[in-house]
C-alpha cells in the first residue's frame, strides 16, 4: 500500500505547486485522465481477488476523492488571484480631477437651450421634438396661415422641390408646428417645450439662414393669459438670474394665436452697455399668445373644450443678451477662439437648483 501513499503525496503536492490553471489542468490529466496513474491503478483491480479488489478499491477511492478535492480548491483559489490581479490592473483612481487639457467646450447655444429646458421641466413641460422638414400642413396651414396669407412672405421660406402632387416640403421657419404634431399625436392636458433648429432664407448683421428657436404649449380646459404671463415672468427672471425684471406685455399679432403680445424686458444701455432688468429702456424677446380656436380645430380639439397659452423664441438673441455676445453670425464661425471665450466648461450641467450658468 506504500506505492498508494506516495503516490497520493506526490500528485497533492503537485496540485499544490501548479502556478497556473493550464499546469492544474496537466495534474489533473496525469493522476485521473484516462491514462492518468490513478485511472490506471484502478484497472489493475480486475487482477485481484475479491477481498483484496474491495479492500484496493475503497483505498483508491479515497485517494481519488482526495485528489479531486485538492485539484477543486486549487483551481478556486487560482481564479480568485486572477480576477484579484485583473481587479488591481483595471482599477481607475476615482478621485483624480479631470484630464487638465481637456479642450472640448459647450457651444453657449447648446449651453442656452440647455438652461431654457431646465427652467420649463422644473415647471412641468415635457420636451417635444419634429422634424426640421416639414409640410405646408403644419408649417402653416394647421397653423392659421392659409396659402396667400401675407404672413407667407414673411417667413423667407426654403421650399424643396415639388412633389408629383405640386406641394412642396419646406425647412420648418419656425418651431411652431410642433404645436401642431403635438396636439394631432396627444391628448390634453399638454404642457410641452420644442427647441430646435429653424430656416428663413435671410442672411444679414441680425439673421442667419439657420437659427434655433425653443416653442412652448399649454393645452387643457382652463388655462388663462394670466398663466401665460406668470409662467414667461417666472421664467425670465430664472433665466436672467435677476429677480423683478420689467417686463411688457405689448399687444402684436401672430396668425395661430389670439390675443397675441411680445414681450420686452427692461434694461439699460448707458454708456454703450446693456444691463438687463433696470433701466429706461425696452427689449423684445418673445411672442406669445392664447392659442387660436383655428389652431385648436385643425388638430382636431374642441375650442369649446379645451383652450391654452404658446409662446416661441429666438434660442441665439437671448443667449446673446444674457452672456453679452455682440455679433450674431459669430455663433457659425466654428472659430475656436470664440469658443474658448464664450464655451461652457462640459461637466457643469445647468440645473435650477445647482445652478444654470456658474
Ligand atoms: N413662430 C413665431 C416666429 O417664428 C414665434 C411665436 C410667436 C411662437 C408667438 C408662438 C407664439 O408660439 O405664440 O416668429
């Protein structure tokens, strides 16, 4: 039985001594595979006789069990070190401060819609999206603005080419008719801000071709211009960070709302500087209105039913007012140098609470 013992030392301590899983693995073959030794011991039993076969047979059984065991715990501890070293090799350090010449900076129009949407989620609004092609359906028609209405001209149109029915798709002039495919997709009460891209054939010191705007709706059975006008102040304070901004309610017309006004903040511009939220002066930064029963109707609401208020404005004039960019078309330069100056530093998401523009 000595050979039986020795045996069993030797092919333990070689368990023991295997460095990696594939030498465990060698082990395992030369003491249990088919033509391990073990494996081969236990096919001599056949040659023994009965007492000595059962008294042989159990011992081996040990020995093989024992073998088994050993080869189980060592193949568990050799993962265990490899997913320790791994786990030490891919360790990041958490608490190291940000890459240092990190160059990459948010665009202030990024920046501005950014804070706009900020401000209306904290009041509740969704964000709406639409297409940047759009139909005559929604860019106007829906909108109150049948073909030869006047207001046509006014929106320097993009048309693309015709159709085989003549109609024609357009660049969407304004963010308004995603009023229109929201009020057609939802049911009230709707409370929604769309910013986006818009187009107007229009290229000068104060307009670019491409421009942004954001568009707000509030559709359902009650809401009134006086919460049309507290929800804008409340925002204009919030986005101007001035508390008790002037602010004008100046009636003006726009065909897809009914009454209909702009609104001007007040400001100075002494000595060639424009200070926001004192002063004699008067700004223009959105129009806005009670939405009109036309509108309602060709999305299919009962003006009976249901009523509300919208509004739209220019994402680029009132990211130029609050951070004092002069020159319009500088937005689409892509100059760097721009951005360096006027770009936000990306981890400082703008949140009302935390803050929008630190
Ligand atoms: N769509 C208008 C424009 O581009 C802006 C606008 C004015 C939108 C009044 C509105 C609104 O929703 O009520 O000039």
């Amino acid at each position: 039985m000595d050979n039986l013992e020795s045996l069993r030392d030797e092919m333990l301590a070689a368990v023991n001594a295997a460095a990696s899983l594939a030498d465990l693995d060698e082990v395992r073959v030369a003491a249990l595979g088919k033509k391990g030794r073990v494996t081969g011991l236990m096919k001599e039993l056949g040659g023994l006789d009965p007492d000595a076969r059962r008294a042989r047979g159990q011992a081996l059984n040990v020995v093989k069990d024992e073998l088994a065991a050993a080869l189980d715990a060592r193949r568990q501890s050799l993962e265990d070190a490899a997913l320790e070293a791994q786990l030490a090799a891919e360790s990041l350090d958490v608490t190291l401060p940000a890459r240092p010449d990190a160059q990459g900076m948010i665009h202030p129009i990024s920046q501005t819609m950014d804070e706009v949407t900020a401000i209306f989620a904290q009041m509740g609004f969704t964000v709406a999206e639409g297409p940047e092609i759009e139909d005559d359906f929604h860019n106007f028609t829906a909108l109150n603005i049948p073909p030869e209405h006047p207001a046509r001209q006014m929106h320097d149109t993009f048309y693309l080419p015709e159709q085989a029915d003549g109609s024609r798709y357009v660049l969407r002039t304004h963010t308004s008719p995603v009023q229109i495919r929201t009020m057609v997709g939802q049911k009230p009460p709707i409370r929604i801000v769309a910013p986006g891209r818009t187009y107007r054939c229009d290229s000068d010191m104060t307009h670019t071709p491409m421009f942004h705007q954001i568009e707000g709706l509030v559709i359902d059975k009650t809401t009134n211009f006086g919460h049309l006008k507290g929800c804008l102040i409340e925002f204009i304070e919030t986005y101007f960070e001035v508390s008790n901004v002037p602010v004008r309610f100046r009636p003006s017309f726009f065909p897809f709302t009914e009454p209909s006004a702009e609104v001007d903040i007040g400001c100075s511009r002494k000595g060639g500087e424009l200070h926001i939220g004192a002063g004699a002066d008067w700004l223009e930064i959105l129009g806005c209105g009670m939405v009109h029963p036309n509108v309602l109707i060709a999305c299919g609401l009962d003006p009976a039913e249901y009523q509300g208020f919208a509004f739209g404005m220019g994402i680029e004039r009132i990211a130029m007012l609050k951070y004092g960019i002069p020159d319009l078309r500088t937005f689409f330069d892509a100059d760097l140098r721009w951005l360096r100056h006027y770009g936000f530093v990306p981890l400082d998401l703008p949140t009302v609470t935390g803050g929008l523009s630190r």
